[in-house]
C-alpha cells in the first residue's frame, strides 16, 4: 500500500473502531445505562487503566492478563476487569467509608482472548458493585437494576436466568473428587453432558452422582426450584443454596419481575470468585450473554476488609450488537445549520445552542 506498513493502517487483532453512527449509538447506550445508575443512586468511580499484577491475581483472571514491567521494576497489568480494583479501593482509599457501599462504573478493560471470531481483547463494561449488603435484599435490587438497565437501554425479550454456586459446591463436597476430577465435572456439568457428568463420577456416592447428573439439566423456569429443593433435600449445604435463590426470587417476583426470570442451577462457569449467586442475561438475537454477575463475599478480605458484596456489568459492544439485531432505532443526530464560513456568526449561534458546520 504505498510503501507504507501494514500495522500504520490497520487496528490489531482483538481491538475496535467505532465512528459516526456506531459510535452515536454506543453512547446512547452508555448514557440510558448510567441514568438508571444514578437513578438508584450509585456513586460513579473511575478507577486506574492500570495496577499492580498481583490486584488480578485470579485463577481465571492471569492467563488473561496483560502485563508489563514498570520503571521501577514492579509488575503491572491492564486491568482485566473493574471488580477487583472496585474491592482493592474499598479496603484501601474508601476504608473509612461505611457500608454499604454503592458504586458504578462504566469503561474499558483488557484482556487477551485467542483470535476466534466474535472474540474482542478490548472490552466496555458498564456495570455496578454493591458492597456490604447481605443476601437476598442486595442480590434483589442489583437484579432489579439489571432488569432496568435492559429495559431503558430499549433491549426487547430479554431474561434474567439465575443459579447459584452453592448448589454445586455444595454437591462436591459429597463426592470425593481431586482437583482434575472437580475440573472435568465442571466442564460437563456447564455443556449439560449428563452421560459426561456419570462417567467423570464413576467412584462417587450413587446418590451423589445422580445428584449431580439432574443438576446439569436443572434449568428452566423458576418452578424448577421446587424440584431442585426435593432432589437435593439429603445434601444440606445445597439445599441452603437452593432456598436461598428462592428467596431472592420471590422478592423480584414481588417486585413485579417474575415474568423475567429463569433458573440454570447448572450454571457453573465464571469467575472464581463468585460464592452465591450467578446470573446472566440472555435476550433474543444473540447467542451468548449480554452481561453477566453475581455474589463474591470473600473477595474484599484478600485486601484486608471483610465485606459481602454482589454487582454486575454489562457488556456495550454486546448490547450495541443486539439492539441493532432487534432493529432499534439509531439515536437521532440534531441537524446542523450549516455556515458560510463567518467564524464570528458560528460562535454567536453555539452560544445559544444551536449546532453549526462550517462550509
């Protein structure tokens, strides 16, 4: 091309460009999210691009990470995601600050992803932290929030599906894996491979195993939690977990939000930091999440202050995509009255607010 290099005139694999119509839309996007926001008023934080390596230090987290050496020697890394920096602050600079502590945020993170189609390196999350409240009431109002964002956001169809990482956990616990085994039951319990799920527990209880075998195709509407209540009945730390999504249901369902919801008892992937809760939302058009959240009660002690917490983020690029799938309108532009080129007379006609273009 001219002589000049490829890489002056393309962006890399992984990272985005968005110009006029693209980008009016996404800011639409941001904008309705941010009002709901601050509608139930959360604090905005824009915390650092970037920190200390060891802040992201999460067994799903690290292999995603960029990091570099700083001048100084220390290791560094672009954030990955905004939760963990969001529980460093509040257990350094915001440690005086009583709970609950409310706050969102809305930007960019980083991580690397293999070049697969559909797969970006360079994410925008929007999303929200509620830390120091308890379960159900926060886990309520963070999936009411959600609920909301979806709605202004202009999202048609969508559904809040919820689980609860206590349920399988809770299961394990009974059966008797090593870390391998706990590995390969993970990932079959999360494809709904029921005969995947019997041969990686060929040595568990048989009670255990059937367990377990049901809860990878425990999903569906929220009326299954009655049967996940009589099918785990002799497992009392997966039972807790199952009435305690039930509760959290019949708040939203109180609420006004029944008719948005779905249960996936099997919903096992994620971060590992998650305790309780586990949601995504789904919405038709797209074929994965648009965002995603949940409970981590143990992650604000790694940085010294002990703190239940649940919040959530959605994803704009995701959300941009499926609006446009569902035929959304694009946000009008205001016209511009365009200027013979008399600087003097553009200047007078901004100050009262009208948009100019100069010839």
């Amino acid at each position: 091309m001219n002589g000049f290099s490829h890489s002056l005139v393309q962006v890399p694999p992984g990272v985005q460009c968005f110009v006029g119509d693209e980008a009016r839309r996404r800011r639409s996007i941001e904008d309705r999210v941010v009002s709901v926001f601050e509608g139930w008023s959360y604090e905005e934080i824009i915390p650092p691009l970037f920190d200390y390596a060891d802040v992201f230090a999460s067994e799903t987290l690290s292999s995603k990470t960029y990091s570099f050496v700083g001048r100084d020697g220390s290791l560094l890394a672009l954030r990955p995601d905004f939760t963990s920096l969001l529980a460093k602050i509040a257990a350094g600079r915001l440690a005086d600050r009583p709970a609950p502590i409310r706050l969102y945020y809305s930007g960019e993170v980083l991580r690397y992803e293999p070049p697969k189609a559909g797969r970006q390196s360079e994410l925008f999350q929007m999303g929200l932290e509620h830390l120091g409240g308890g379960s159900p009431a926060a886990d309520a109002e963070v999936l009411a929030i959600a609920a909301e964002c979806l709605e202004a956001a202009g999202v048609t169809g969508f559904v809040l599906t919820l689980g609860h990482v206590g349920v399988f956990a809770g299961l394990v616990a009974l059966a008797g894996l090593d870390e391998a085994g706990l590995a390969t039951l993970r990932e079959r319990v999360e494809s709904k491979d029921g005969a995947g799920v019997r041969a990686a527990l060929a040595s568990a209880p048989p009670e255990v195993a059937a367990a377990l075998e049901r809860l990878a195709s425990l999903s569906g509407e929220i009326s299954i939690l009655a049967e996940a209540e009589r099918a785990f009945a002799f497992a009392p730390a997966a039972l807790t977990a199952v009435r305690e999504l039930r509760s959290i249901v019949d708040a939203l369902t109180a609420a006004g939000l029944g008719d948005r919801l779905a249960i996936d008892l099997g919903e096992v992937r994620g971060l590992d930091y998650y305790t309780g809760l586990v949601f995504r939302a789904y919405a038709r058009g797209l074929g994965f999440e648009v965002g995603s959240g949940g409970r981590y009660d143990t992650l604000l002690a790694r940085f010294g202050r002990p703190l239940p917490a649940v919040g959530f983020m959605l994803g704009l690029d995701r959300l941009a995509l499926l609006l446009e799938r569902q035929g959304a309108p694009l946000p009008e532009a205001s016209r511009a009255a365009e200027e013979p080129g008399d600087l003097r007379g553009a200047r007078a006609r901004r100050a009262a607010g009208v948009r100019v273009r100069l010839r």
